[in-house]
C-alpha cells in the first residue's frame, strides 16, 4: 500500500486513546496488604474492583503495563448478549438447565453493562444503535436466517430479515448477500468505559497500581502472598482477570487459554454526506466469515473503524493496515481516498470449550476467556467474581458451574495460531473464491448504483 493511503499523523495505536489514553499509575508504593489483589485493569478486573471496593474489602488492582492498556482500550466496543455463546456449538450436548442457565447468564451480561454505565454515570459514549450481521455468501444468508430466528427466540431480541437488496437501507454495499439486523444491541467507546471504571473503582475506594507484574502467587496461612516486579502484598483473596494477556504467573491458566490477535484501522474524518452512505443507520456491522470482520462508525459519526483477524505472517501495524484496509475497500470503494490514520492489535483469550470461566482454583479466584466477546461479558464477570469473592451471592453463574479443561499441547502457541487461521482463511477461500482473490488482490469493490440505493431507500 502507498504511503499516501496513510495519514501523515498516523499512529500505531488505537484510534481509542486520543480521546482516552491508557495511564500510568507507579508512583504510589504497594500496600503492604490488602483483602484482594485483581490482576488486570481491564473490564474483568475494574468491574470487580468497583463491586469488592463498594462492599468493603480493600482492593488493589495491578496491571503489568499501564491502566487499562489490554484488550479492553484496544476493542471494537460493540456490545451484545452474548451473541456468540448462544449461537455457537459450544451449548450442544451440555444437559438442558445449563444449557438454559448459559442462555439466561448471556443476556444478563449485556443489561448488566447497561445498568451499571447508566448507575455509575459512566461516561462510555453508550449507543444502542443495532447491528447488521452480514452473510458473505448466498448459503451463508441461510445460516444467518437461521441464527437470527434462534437469537429472537432465546434472547427475545428483535430481529429483521433483510434482502441483498434491502440491506442497501443498512450498508452501503454490495458486499453482504443480505443480513439481518438485531435492533437492540450497540456500542461504546471502550477506552472511555475503561477510563471511567476506573475512576468508578478509585471513587469506591480501590487502589490502582500500573506497571507492577505479577509473577506468581501462592498460600501463606489462611491468604495469599502476591509476588510482583514491585514488591510483594499479602491479600487474603487474588483474582486473575489477565484474559488474553495471561502470562505464565499462573501456569494453569496458561494452559488453558490460546491468545489470538484481532486487529483495528481508522479512517480519517470521513467527507461530508459519506458515512450516510456508507452506514446509513449508524450500526455496527459484522459479517459470517470465519475470519471475522467488524466495522462501525466512531461514537461520533465521523470516522470508520473496521477490524478483523486476517491471515497474516506479520504483525507490524502499517502491514496489516494494508490487508485491513483492502477489505474495507471491497466493502465501501469509496474509501479509497480517505486515509488512515490509526492502526491497532490487541489479544482476546480463546478457550478449549469457547466458553469464558469465572471460579476458584486453590483458592485463586479468575474471570477469563472472552473468546472474542468480552466487553459486556468481562465486565458481568469481574463483577460476579468479586460478588462470589465476598460471599454476597450464593447463586453461582453458568460460567463458574463448569469444568475449565486445559488446551491440547502446543495449541496456545503463536505457530499453532498461525495455522488455525491459515484454516480459517482456506475456508472463507471454500466458501467465496471470486471474493477472497479480489480482496488478496487489491482489488477494491464495486460502488452501489444509485438505482439500488434509492429503492432501497424507498
Ligand atoms: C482488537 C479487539 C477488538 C475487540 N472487539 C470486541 C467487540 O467489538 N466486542 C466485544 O464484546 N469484545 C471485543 N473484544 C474483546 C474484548 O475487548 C475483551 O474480551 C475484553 O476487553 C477483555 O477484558 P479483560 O478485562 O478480561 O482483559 P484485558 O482488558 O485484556 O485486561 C487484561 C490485563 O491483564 C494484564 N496482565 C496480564 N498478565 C498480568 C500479570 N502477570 N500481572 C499484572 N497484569 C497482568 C494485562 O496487562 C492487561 O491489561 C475485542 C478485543 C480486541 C483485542
């Protein structure tokens, strides 16, 4: 890609941190001791900080780089009941009540987050604007069919079936071969919900502490002593909510976690008129590849932000900008002159059972394994950790009634994620040969026709 496809103040980060930038919290000493150490100062941990700090246990959260600069200011932000979770295969063959309790824990997750940035006042930039689910091919538009009429009937969400043509009324774009749209899921500003979360915890009392890896754990009298690049502390509980940043602190959980990169552009602020065009209704948008795509327009309207996890050998930011970008023109070709001025990666935590897990192992506590979906999912469980945590519930949530099983050897490693999605692609590649070409290719999409669009628009 030439570099004039660039914004000349292009940055390797995410387009997020202008307005709220992760930050770094080191001066303070550790306390000595406390009643809980939360390990990761993402949705997961902050969540949790806020609900133990609130019921009077001293807390204090430690992040091994800056406050809240994981997965969670790096997210697409799109929010949803957990979509995924109850669409994907990973309820077959559970017996029916868990079954029924993943779907119920499922929708409690997104009217948590809901409740919780109306109660808090958190300033997340909320907008309950809908998505459009794409299909990207014909058979795919069967499966989507399918997947909204299983969404409405277990979720109650409102759904809509549209044409390839109708779904001109959504996108402008001939990319989809139509899609349905869900009207109540949304978006935020991830970075800005992260930001007021922990404002939110500091405000309860919580102690934020940036820069201070754990390096490991382990029992001393009836707690925990928490050893860390900065010192040690003496907490009488620990909960892990290090997701897709687990590092080896905690062996067991390292084995059952793969970490995938997912990645992000922005655009520049769009010209006048365009995003009308391009995302008439201000969704967000996703499609059914297996290498998923998700774009929606910047809480404020102005600019595009479209990520996916492409097959790719390298991770520098401006070469995946390139492959990112070459999707989005097959999508809108009328970006074509608009530049980029942000490019991003962050990890999200696969599971062996795509489940995310919430429970105690020797009497560590962990709320990981987003599995791609964790904005309103990791929030509920940092929060449910921290109710179970201070014994203030005794109802236990589909996701810590589970077994966690390891991954198989070697599958959490960056080869082995390489060539899951080398599979991946090979099966958008089966699924849509002419498309996935075109995309490798360069080659940008078709624009719309006028015609199309003003049926569309009736
Ligand atoms: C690019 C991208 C796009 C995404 N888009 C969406 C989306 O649109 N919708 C959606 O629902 N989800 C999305 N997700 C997933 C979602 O963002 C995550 O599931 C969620 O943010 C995870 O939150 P968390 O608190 O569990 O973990 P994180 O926010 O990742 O926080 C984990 C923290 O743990 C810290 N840590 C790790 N090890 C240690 C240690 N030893 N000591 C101290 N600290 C440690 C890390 O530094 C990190 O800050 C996306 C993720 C990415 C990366």
């Amino acid at each position: 890609m030439s570099e004039t496809a660039f914004h000349p103040g292009f940055l390797a980060q995410p387009y997020w941190w202008d307005a709220a930038p992760p930050e770094t919290a080191r001066d303070e000493p550790l306390p000595a001791r406390c009643d809980l150490v939360i390990i990761g100062s993402g949705f997961a941990g902050l969540s949790a900080a806020l609900e133990a700090a609130r019921g009077g246990a001293s807390v204090a959260v430690l992040d091994a780089g800056p406050l809240g600069g994981g997965a969670s200011s790096r997210s697409g932000g799109m929010v949803s009941s957990g979509q995924k979770l109850v669409l994907s295969a990973a309820l077959k063959g559970l017996p029916v009540e868990k079954q029924v309790a993943a779907l119920e824990d499922s929708k409690a997750t997104f009217e948590f987050l809901k409740d919780l940035i109306a109660r808090e006042k958190l300033d997340a930039d909320l907008q309950l604007c809908g998505r459009f689910f794409g299909a990207f091919t014909p058979k795919h538009l069967d499966t989507l069919k399918k997947n909204a009429a299983t969404l409405h009937e277990r979720t109650g969400v409102t759904i809509r079936i549209l044409s390839r043509e109708e779904q001109h009324e959504e996108v402008g774009s001939d990319y989809f071969h139509g899609g349905f749209v869900v009207e109540e899921y949304g978006g935020v500003h991830p970075a800005k919900l992260n930001r007021a979360l922990r404002d939110a915890a500091r405000g309860a009392g919580a102690r934020l502490f940036s820069h201070a890896r754990v390096l490991g754990t382990h029992r001393e009298g009836d707690g925990h002593a928490v050893r860390t690049e900065r010192g040690d502390i003496r907490a009488q509980h620990v909960l892990y909510a290090t997701n897709g940043y687990t590092d080896r602190a905690s062996p067991w959980l390292h084995q059952r976690l793969v970490p995938v990169m997912s990645y992000q552009i922005a655009t520049e602020p769009l010209p006048p008129g365009m995003m009308d065009r391009l995302i008439p209704r201000r969704r967000m948008v996703t499609d059914s590849r297996k290498e998923l795509t998700y774009t929606r327009p910047s809480p404020d309207g102005t600019r595009i932000l479209f990520g996916c996890r492409p097959r790719a050998l390298q991770t520098e930011p401006k070469y995946l900008a390139h492959a990112l970008r070459a999707r989005m023109l097959r999508f809108w070709p009328e970006l074509a002159a608009v530049r980029i001025t942000h490019a991003w990666g962050g990890y999200v935590a696969m599971t062996a059972d795509r489940i995310a897990h919430v429970a105690e192992k020797d009497g560590v506590m962990h709320a990981v394994g987003c599995n791609g979906n964790g904005v309103a999912l990791m929030s509920f469980l940092g929060w449910h950790a921290a109710q179970l945590i201070l014994g203030r519930t005794n109802r236990r949530a589909f996701f810590a009634d589970i077994p966690f099983p390891a991954v198989p050897p070697l599958t959490n490693t960056a080869a082995f994620v390489q060539m899951a999605s080398a599979a991946y692609h090979l099966r958008d590649f089966t699924a849509n040969p002419a498309e996935v070409v075109a995309e490798r290719l360069g080659r940008p999409g078709r624009p719309i026709t006028t015609t199309s669009r003003k049926e569309a628009q009736g």
